[in-house]
C-alpha cells in the first residue's frame, strides 16, 4: 500500500484542523484520489475531534460507502465493524467502538427524525456533495439546524470535487473554503468521428472494438470502461471477454447489486492488466489507481421526474459535461492517459455543461413525507439550499393527501403524516408505487404491481402513432379486451421477453427493444425491495380487479369520468378537465384512473389535458378504498324548470362532482 500521507489532502491537514475548530463549518473541494474521503475522517480523529463521539461520513452510494469504511479500516490496521464502519439500508457493520461511521444519506436523515440532537455525533462529513442528490441537501439543512438550535459544537465540512462553491459558502457563513489542485497528469481526449447509432451497433460492442484499438496502441496501465446499468455492464464484460485482441486483460465488472466479494475483486491489484467496467460510480466516489485509458459511452441512469406520468423515472441518458471531464481524469490519477469518448465532437458541444442538482428535476413527494415524518410540517418554510418552486412543493403535498399519506385537520395550519404514511417510508420507491404495493399486499398480488411499477419506469417501449399496420399485429397478436392499459403493456412486455427482445419480431409490434429490455432487471429489483420489506411477493393467481384497485389506490388524484358515453372528455379530480387518448383500450370504460396526465399546448394556446395509461374503476371501489373521502351529499336546490325545491344526491371524490352534469342520478324529491 502506498503511504496515504503523501497524498495531496495532508498539504492541508493544519487548515483543516483549524477552521474545524474555529467555525465549526467548512468547505473542502479537491480533485478525486486527493484523499478527501480516507484522510480526512482520520484526521479527525487523531486531532481530537472524536473525543466521546463519532464521526458520520454521508455518501451517495452503498458501494462507496461499503468500500471507503474497508480501505480506511486497512489503513487503520483495525477490523472492519470496529474503530472504522458503515451502515447502509439493512446492512452494518459497527460496534460501540465505532468512532468513523461510514453512512448513506438516507441513514442520517432517518436518524435525524428519531433524535433531533445526533447525541454521540460530533462531525457530520458530506461527501461528494457535488452530486448535489436531494437527500444530502436536506440533510445538511437539517444539520445546519441541529447546529445552530441545540447543537452549537456540532461540526459540518462538506466536500466536493468539483463544486460552485460560492452559493454554498453564502448558505453555510460563516465559513472557510479549502481547495487542493491535487495531482494529475495529462489525458488525450479522442472522440468518434461519425454519431454512433447504438440501435444498430450495441453500445457495448462499440466500447469492445474501442478498447482493442486503444489496447494494440498502448504500453501500460488498466482499462476503465463507463456504462449506465449492471445489463449494459454485463454485455460489455461478454463482448470483452471474447475479443481476441483482449485475451491478455483480466475483465471485471463493478456495480452496487454485484456481490461485496465481486466488488472488491474489481479494485484489487493484478499482476495482469485489467479492464474494469463501472458505473458512474467510478466517476468521481471511488479511486481506481492504474487506470491509463478511459472509455466513456456517455451514458448514465439518471433519476428524473416525469410530470406527465407524475412519478420519478430512471432513464439512460446523455451525461453532462462536467461529469465526461470527471470520468476522463480517471485516466491520469497515476500517468498520462487517454480517453475515448463515444460521442463526436460536435455533439459534445451541444451537451449542458452541469447536471441539474436533483432538487430541481424530482418529484418532491418522497422528501416532503420524510420532511413531515421528522416533524417538519411547514415544508415551504424549511431552509432549502436551492428552494425548489412553490409548485412542486404544493404538487408534493396533494399528492401525499391523495395517497393518505398526509393528512390536514381543520386546526393545523399544515398536513401532518398519517400511519399509512409511515408504512409507506419504508418502501424505497416513488410514493405513488409504496402506496400501491401497501395495496398489492393486502389484495395478495405485489408480483403483478411490482410488474406494473417496472413497466413504467423506464421509457415507453409501446411505440405510439404507429403505420395501421402495426396497430393491426398488434390486437391480433396482444388482444383488445383488457381492462387496463398496463395490461396491454405486460402482454407486449411479455411478447418481446418470449422473443428475446429480437429486433425483428419486436418492430412487428411497434416494441422499442431496448426499451422493454430494462424491465426485467428493474422487476426483480422492486421484486426484492418488497420481499425485503415483508410483503408477501410469492406466485399466485390473482383477479385483475385485485390489481385495478391498487392502480386506483396509487393514482387517485387521476380519477376521470367521461362526460357522456359517446365522447372522449372527462371530468378529472382537482376540478380539472381532459381527453382521453385515442390509443387507449379504456375507450367504453365511464370511469377511470389515467397514470398518465400531459399536457399539451392546443392551437388556439388552450391547454388540453390527454389522459392515457387508463384504468377502468367500478364506482364502489371508490366507496372501499376512500371510505371517509367519499360520500354522498344531499344538497337543496331549486330548481327553475319544475318551479320547486328538489334533493339533488350528490356523489362526490374529493373535489370530483361526479354527477357534474345533469345526470339519472339526480332524483327529484316530493
Ligand atoms: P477522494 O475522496 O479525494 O476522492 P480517497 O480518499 O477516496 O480520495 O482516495 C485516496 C486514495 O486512496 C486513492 O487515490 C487510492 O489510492 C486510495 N484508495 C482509496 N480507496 C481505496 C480502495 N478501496 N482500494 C485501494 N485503494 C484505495
């Protein structure tokens, strides 16, 4: 092992010890492999600052933070779960000696609503802060909080690789910035000369032919390859594997579902040249030393919010270019480099230069309902970082109370959290999804929902506008008789399963291969989650009545009747009004949940609201599952044409009229 003390961080131990210990806040920026993350807990520690508590080391990742707690242990020469541990979701290794808690930002968060003192805490450590993820923007508010209400010597340093530091210098004053320049060495940027089309050529044997080029050219030095997902890192590691040209490297995959062992081969040294195939991961919370060349597809799984299907979706997409810098410095950690990029030029100059930090491209429902759990109601009085809009905030909290995770008593001036709410904080997933799986398990079919869940996470594998052609292969191959449009999409999903996602048989059908490709991996994930969390996820049979209601249950607040039978246009709750979409198989049904709300701008500047992903509901379900949100009213009207006073029975969701128009149920009353 080399010493750790000659990395760059120890040129700023001293300044580090003393605004620690001035301001109790503190910024530290410095290049990855600086030693932030190892050195800097240590420090901590052999300068006193642990003295009858611990450190906790927040991190974005559960590999990362598996990994950091296991070198810094090394490095200690102590077992790992001793002086050095970690803790991640349902997995830790700590002892009452733990004084360097590796952790990821879910866990502080967590604790910070059990024990709103962090008694034993003495630093709070927020790595790769850069990332800007949303739970570690809130932690740190909360931390800021903690600090300056009941905990004045709780210290804070947050570190970043790269970092605008002034907005947050601004929000954390006073307080001192530290930057290292770190060491490096130069890296050769190549791209591709012509737009790769990764339809036609898998993007992993792309990265396999690059690697054999750059391999027959290079002298020295390992292989890091970047791609988005374990699927795509699997192939890579095939295509490798059988290249010829690469028989001498040793290939090893890295991702967090790889087994620990699995893991830590992938970081091990090798007397043979390796190639390691990471996510992004490797980009900037985990050191590889040795890597020379870098291969970056450009891609990565980006958590996003979709607000015409109103959940948090998970696509692959283009990375921006700070992170493409961040991945080739990879190369030039220990000697000059090189890094491909699989784009061209061109198109990198029309990539956004940053990512937007998550609090600004996700759905804010799950971090509201940690928010109220914590005992924060007033969520738009909480001292944001970077304030998300008032909107998404007031968005975030009806849908809650659509769900029952929240609810508002007359007296209180902000929703509260209910039990279902709580129940719901334990499933890793959008709200909407936890809500309908509290369902599943109660109706017995969460393989189904999970399923369903899946479908729609990544993007729309059921091309829409399709040659009548297609349209035609596809009743006869999927059928029309369904009740709900995700059915549809489990037969399609199922079809191109069965047909091995050929490319062939899939445009037959208007499937987007690739597309339907990530919903298996994506099933077993949420499979696991629920298994994980006590649900009952075994094979059964099941009605497709039970799995409608959970939809119901989880899209409530997109409640439609149609107006009349022979039209598309609908009421929808929350007085608003919208079209059903051509393509759907709900084209008789006269009442529905659509999972899919978008609006679109119409000629005139009308904005017109097409419904799709529907659902069909029979009107008692409403009665079943919202008991107390759903009632019948009788109202006194007078009613002109009759000349007298008639009862007019009303129906309503919420704020659904459901009887709006005149309509049979409107009986007069002698
Ligand atoms: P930073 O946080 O600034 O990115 P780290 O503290 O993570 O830096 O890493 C500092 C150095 O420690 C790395 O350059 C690498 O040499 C070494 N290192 C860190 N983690 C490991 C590990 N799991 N295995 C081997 N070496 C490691």
């Amino acid at each position: 092992m080399p010493n750790p003390r000659e990395l760059p961080i120890y040129e700023l131990e001293s300044a580090i010890v003393e605004a620690v210990r001035a301001q109790g806040r503190l910024i530290v920026q410095a290049p990855t492999g600086s030693g932030k993350s190892t050195q800097i807990p240590q420090m901590l520690l052999r300068h006193g600052f642990l003295d009858g508590g611990e450190v906790v080391v927040l991190q974005p990742r559960r590999l990362a933070t598996r990994m950091l707690a296991k070198r810094v242990a090394e490095e200690m020469e102590t077992p790992l779960g001793d002086i050095v541990g970690y803790q991640i979701r349902l997995e830790s290794r700590l002892s009452k000696h733990t004084k360097i808690r590796f952790v990821t930002e879910g866990i502080l968060l967590r604790q910070m609503s059990f024990d709103a003192t962090l008694s034993g805490v003495n630093v709070i450590v927020f790595d790769e802060f850069h990332e800007r993820h949303l739970y570690g923007d809130i932690s740190l508010a909360r931390a800021l909080q903690i600090q300056q209400s009941t905990r004045p010597d709780l210290k804070i340093i947050v570190m970043s690789a790269t970092l605008d530091a002034g907005a947050l210098k601004n929000y954390l004053s006073p307080c001192e910035v530290l930057v290292s320049q770190g060491r490096s060495f130069p890296v050769k940027i190549e791209y591709l000369q012509k737009t790769a089309d990764f339809e036609r050529e898998p993007v992993w044997d792309v990265a396999a032919r690059e690697c054999a080029r750059v391999a027959a050219q290079s002298a020295g030095g390992d292989f890091l390859v970047f791609m988005p997902g374990a699927y795509e890192i699997s192939r890579t590691v095939q295509a490798l594997q059988g290249s010829r040209e690469l028989r001498d490297f040793v290939v090893f995959p890295l991702h967090g579902e790889l087994p620990p062992e699995a893991q830590d081969r992938a970081v091990a040294r090798y007397d043979a040249r390796k190639i390691i195939v990471s996510t992004n991961v490797a980009e900037t919370s985990l050191t590889i030393d040795g890597v020379t060349v870098v291969i970056d597809c450009g891609l990565a799984r980006v958590a996003r919010f979709d607000p015409h299907r109103g959940i948090n979706t998970l696509l692959i997409e283009k990375i921006s270019v700070a992170s493409a810098d961040q991945r080739a410095g990879r190369a030039g950690r220990t000697a000059p480099g090189v890094c491909v990029r699989l784009w061209t030029e061109r198109e990198h100059a029309q990539r956004p230069a940053q990512e937007l930090p998550e609090v600004r491209r996700l759905d804010l429902a799950e971090v509201v309902l940690t928010l109220k759990a914590s005992g924060i109601d007033d969520v738009a009085g909480f001292p944001w970082l970077e304030k998300p809009d008032a909107k998404g905030l007031e968005r975030a909290e009806m849908l809650l109370e659509d769900l029952g995770a929240v609810a508002r008593h007359e007296k209180d001036a902000h929703a509260t959290i209910t039990e279902t709410g709580r129940r719901m904080l334990r499933f890793p997933v959008h709200p909407r999804y936890a809500r309908m799986l509290l369902e599943a398990d109660a109706r017995g079919c969460v393989r189904p929902v999970a399923m369903m869940a899946a479908l729609v996470q990544g993007r729309n594998f059921l091309l829409r506008g399709v040659p009548r052609a297609v349209e035609e292969a596809r009743e006869d191959l999927l059928g029309e008789e369904t009740e709900s449009d995700f059915f549809l999409l489990m037969r399609a999903w199922r079809f191109a399963d069965q047909n091995r996602y050929s490319m062939d048989a899939c445009r037959r059908l208007g499937i987007h291969s690739m597309g339907a490709r990530q919903v298996g991996p994506l099933f077993a994930e949420f499979l696991r989650i629920a298994e994980r969390e006590g649900l009952d996820a075994g094979e059964k049979r099941v009605e497709g009545e039970a799995v409608s209601k959970c939809v119901l249950a989880g899209f409530s607040g997109q409640l439609a009747k149609r107006l009349d039978a022979g039209t598309l246009r609908c009421d929808l709750v929350h007085k608003r009004r919208g079209v059903l979409a051509r393509e759907s198989a709900m084209q008789r049904a006269p009442l529905f949940v659509a999972a899919e709300v978008s609006e679109v701008e119409g000629r005139g500047g009308e904005v017109n609201v097409l419904l799709s992903m529907a659902t069909a509901v029979r009107e008692p379900w409403l009665k079943e599952l919202f008991p107390d949100a759903y009632f019948e009213a009788t109202s006194v009207v007078y009613d002109e044409s009759a000349k007298r006073v008639i009862a007019k029975r009303e129906r309503r969701f919420r704020d659904l009229v459901l009887e709006s128009r005149a309509s049979a149920d409107d009986v007069p009353y002698d």
